[in-house]
C-alpha cells in the first residue's frame, strides 16, 4: 500500500481514538456526578455505554499500532 495512504489512514485513526478517549473521559465524569444522586438505571445506561467505548478504543489502538507497523516497515525498506 502507498506511504501517504498509510500515513493518511494513521492520522485519522489516531485522532479517532482521541475523540474516543475524550468521550471515556466526558463519560466517567458524569458517572461520577450521577453517583451521589439518586438516578434509577443511569449507571448501568452509563457502564453499558463505557464498555462500548473502551472495546472501540481497543479496536482503533490495534488498527494504530497495525499501521504505525507498516509504516516502520516501509521507512526501513527504503
């Protein structure tokens, strides 16, 4: 595969897993301001929605590290 294609699809993945990283962080920041209150079901709606976020950040941290590969490969190659 091309270099710039690779690198393209590194940077996009990269900052994807940073948006999903901020929404983790957003997300467990109103975990625990709803702790205190007295919410029915939001903590499970909220652990529910946590554990999608983190298995998608996995996903794009392997696809990452997939990349980041190939591109170390290439620069040795050349």
């Amino acid at each position: 595969m091309n270099r710039t294609k690779i690198l393209r699809k590194f940077i996009r993945t990269r900052m994807a897993l940073a948006e999903t990283m901020q929404k983790i962080m957003d997300l467990n920041r109103t975990r625990k301001l709803t702790s205190t209150m007295p919410v029915v079901g939001k903590q499970e709606e909220l652990a529910e929605e946590l554990k999608i976020l983190n298995a998608t950040a996995e996903i794009q941290n392997k696809v990452m590290k997939r990349y980041e590969a190939q591109l170390n490969r290439d620069q040795q190659r050349a």
